[in-house]
C-alpha cells in the first residue's frame, strides 16, 4: 500500500500539471485573441468583429471594467441592472424599453463611459435593465457621435476630430 501512494501521488501531480498549463495556454489565446480584435493605429480604431459575431468594445462604466457589446439597433447605451446596483448608480427616472426580448421597464442612471482608445462620455443618461445579461450594450447615444463605418467584419472608428 505505501508503494502506491508514491505513484498516485506523482500521477495526480502529472494530472495538475498538465491542466495547469492547458488553462495557461487558453487564457494566453484569449488575450491574444482579444488584442487582434481591437487595434489602435493612426488615430483610427479597429474592431474585428468577435467569434459570437459581433463587436465587443472594452472600456469602462464608473471605473469597473466592462466589455461593451456595440449595438446600433439601440437608440441609448444600457447596462445590466446588477451592475448599476454594484456601482450604486442612483436611479434618476424610470423607462420602458422595447427590447429583442419585449418591452422591459428599467431604471435611467448617470455614469461615466470610458472606452479604449479614448473615447470618453461624462455623466451619460444610461438604462439599467433587469435581464440584460453581463454585457453592457453600447447605443447610438455614444455611437452616433463617433465618425465610424462597418466593412468585412471590421468596425473602424476615426478617433480623430475630422475638422
């Protein structure tokens, strides 16, 4: 018996080991996954559109990092209720919102948006909805704004002033 342990003990480390460095190995083509689908270059931004197929936009909302999903069917920029909640984002009104899903009721909050590549947006009128999901959406309220075309599966955005 005391010979086994010795054996067990090396095939459950060999075991560890070996997971160990497959999920090193999937974090590490996640990352550099997600760096080839965003660019910045010459003052102009690339999105690759993703796996899922559509574009994901990093940034952030108060600070706490978010992975915005670009959506230019939506007319404002939202966010899922459990992360306003997590932000202490004080409800200002309230909205109902016609949605893939329905017509949902959701509370109008104020953050500030930060997004990679610089693009910023001070105190934003944002939806908190229920049952968004994690990703927050980011509408034309922001998107409008922005000098930006979609071609082949790439959104380039011009992050200078064309003036």
């Amino acid at each position: 018996m005391d010979k086994d342990l010795p054996h067990s003990l090396k095939l459950v480390t060999v075991w560890l080991l070996l997971g160990a460095a497959v999920f090193v190995a999937i974090q590490w083509w996640q990352h550099r996954a997600q760096q080839t689908r965003f660019q910045v270059s010459g003052g102009t931004l690339e999105i690759r559109r993703g796996d899922d197929g559509h574009y994901h936009w990093p940034g952030r909302v108060n600070g706490r990092r978010v992975d915005f999903l670009i959506d230019t069917g939506a007319t404002g920029t939202a966010i899922p209720a459990a992360l306003a909640s997590a932000l202490k984002l004080e409800p200002i009104g309230s909205v109902r919102s016609n949605t893939a899903g329905g017509v949902v009721t959701g509370s109008v909050v104020r953050a500030d948006i930060e997004l990679q590549g610089g693009v910023k947006v001070e105190r934003l009128h944002i939806v908190a909805l229920p049952r968004l999901g994690e990703s927050p959406l980011l509408g034309m309220d922001v998107l409008g704004k922005l000098h930006w075309q979609q071609r082949d599966g790439v959104l380039r955005i011009e992050l200078t002033d064309p003036r």
